[in-house]
C-alpha cells in the first residue's frame, strides 16, 4: 500500500493520530524539565489541501473538515480544544480550511522554549518542504535520515524524557517487520520513553503480529513497560475501499490519556463515520510473562 503523507493529509488517521499526539505532549509539558519529540518519518510538515494529492482522494473533507464543523460535550471539548485550536492557527481563513500541519508541525507548536524537535525524512522532496517549514528554528532539527536507522540511534535523547513518534509510508511489504525489529532495538536502550506506533489495519495478521510483539518487548523490560492500543474504524474494510481502519500502540503512555480517550473517542465516531458511525477499540495491551 502506498501512504505517503501528502496523499492522506487530514484523514480520519491523521485526525486520531495527532489528537492523541497532542494530549501526550500536553502532559509532558505538566513538568517543568526539557523533553524531546523524535519523529522518525516526519513527512514534509505542512500540507495544500487545495492541492492535486490531498484533493486526489479528498480524504481531508471525511476527516478534518467534519471533526472542524461538529460540536461537542461540555466533557470532550476541553480535551479538544488544543488540536482544534491548532489547525484553526493554521488556516487564517478559517472556516475555510487551506492547510493541514503534519505531526512535526504540531509538535513544534506544542515545545516550550526548554524541549526540543528531532525529525528524520529521506525522501528528497519531502526533507525539503519540511527544512523550508523548519528553517532557522533553534529548537527543530531535521535529519536527512532513514528513520529505521534513526530510531535505534537517536535514543535516548539527553533530556531523558519525550515521545518516539513512529508513522513510516508502508510502502514496502516487509514494513510492520521493520517497526517492530526497530522499535524492539530502541526500547531495549530506552525503555522509560513514551512511543506512540501508528499502522494501518489492512490486514488483520499484521496487526496482531504487531501487537504480540511489541507486548513481548515491553515484557522484558524491568518494571515491564505498559501500552495502550487503540483502533479507529470509520467504515467496513473491502478490497474496492481505500484504508477504512487505522490503530495506535502507546507505549508507557500518560497516566490520564485512557480515561481522556473514553471522553473523546464516543463524541468523534459520527463526525468521522463513512456511511454510519465510526467505531472503535480501547484497550490495555496485555503483557506477557517472558
């Protein structure tokens, strides 16, 4: 499958994605000691939503656009409020929504002057739209680097505490093998970082694979680690039908962000639904016993 950034720019999984992203970074901001975000698939960092990819598929208008115009609890809306708050930064004209901030963007907006932005891209084109998106900023770097080389090498970062933020293209088949081999390397030297794993559910034996392997990396850990997985289904998966299904594995996630997603996760499943409301599944990732 092919799932270059600029194609899917403000989907139902990107939505899911950076909401999650957001209250993690929220939390780490609660102490006051630097932190650092690495994302090693950075993508170009700002994407046209007027442009020929993201217009090709019009996935941002099922996504972003539907979770922009609805309206929430008294509950959920505070929960929201600082994703939402940055995608309207964004788009000055809003309502009209022109732009859309990749995961780089996001987390840049969310450092304070003590954190800092380590993001990996190899593919030409994109590495420069994110270094002109980035440029002269003292508090981002960007690394012409494969992001599997990356991961292993970039931790632990010297301020010891941040979010491993891991959304490769899965463009190449043996994809969910290397995320699992290169996120097994990375929490074995640093195994008190928070990880937030994104996939898509295109086939249901990969993903399982996954999860059972990241859980058999998180046992071996002492205390063993602990991850929250979460997966966000907008439609019925056909072979006609573009992705329909995407999960998240957060790895030692905040304290506070399972019973924040049972606030919000309920309140974004008719907005986000294709056809009939979007589903979804919540739960702790079961550790095994080495």
């Amino acid at each position: 499958m092919n799932y270059r950034h600029a194609f899917h720019a403000g989907s139902f999984a990107d939505v899911i994605k950076h909401i999650v992203l957001v209250r993690i970074l929220l939390h780490l901001q609660e102490k006051p000691s630097a932190f650092r975000v690495i994302d090693t698939h950075a993508g170009a960092g700002l994407y046209d939503l007027a442009g020929e990819e993201a217009q090709r598929g019009g996935e941002w208008l099922y996504g972003v656009a539907r979770l922009m115009q609805a309206r929430f609890s008294q509950e959920t809306a505070p929960l929201l409020k600082s994703y939402l708050d940055l995608i309207r930064a964004f788009n000055p004209d809003f309502p009209l929504l022109t732009t859309y901030p990749g995961s780089p963007l996001i987390a840049r907006a969310l450092l304070r002057p003590q954190d800092r932005l380590t993001a990996c891209e190899i593919e030409r084109q994109a590495h420069q739209q994110l270094v002109d998106a980035l440029r002269r900023d003292s508090q981002a770097r960007v690394v012409e680097l494969d992001g599997w080389i990356a991961l292993p090498a970039f931790v632990p970062p010297k301020e010891r505490r941040g979010l491993v933020l891991i959304d490769p293209p899965y463009e190449r088949k043996d994809e969910f093998e290397r995320l699992r081999e290169a996120f097994a390397q990375a929490f074995a030297k640093w195994p008190t970082g928070s990880y937030l794993l994104w996939y898509p559910i295109k086939n249901r034996r990969s993903a399982e694979e996954l999860a059972r392997q990241v859980a058999q990396a998180l046992a071996g850990a002492r205390p063993p680690g602990k991850c929250l997985r979460l997966e966000f289904s907008v439609a019925p998966q056909t072979k006609q039908a573009g992705l329909t299904s995407a999960g998240l594995l957060v790895v030692n996630p905040p304290w506070t962000l399972h019973d924040e997603l049972k606030v919000i996760l309920p309140q974004i499943e008719k907005p986000l639904g294709q056809g009939g409301a979007a589903r979804f599944k919540l739960g702790t990732l079961t550790i095994a016993k080495p």
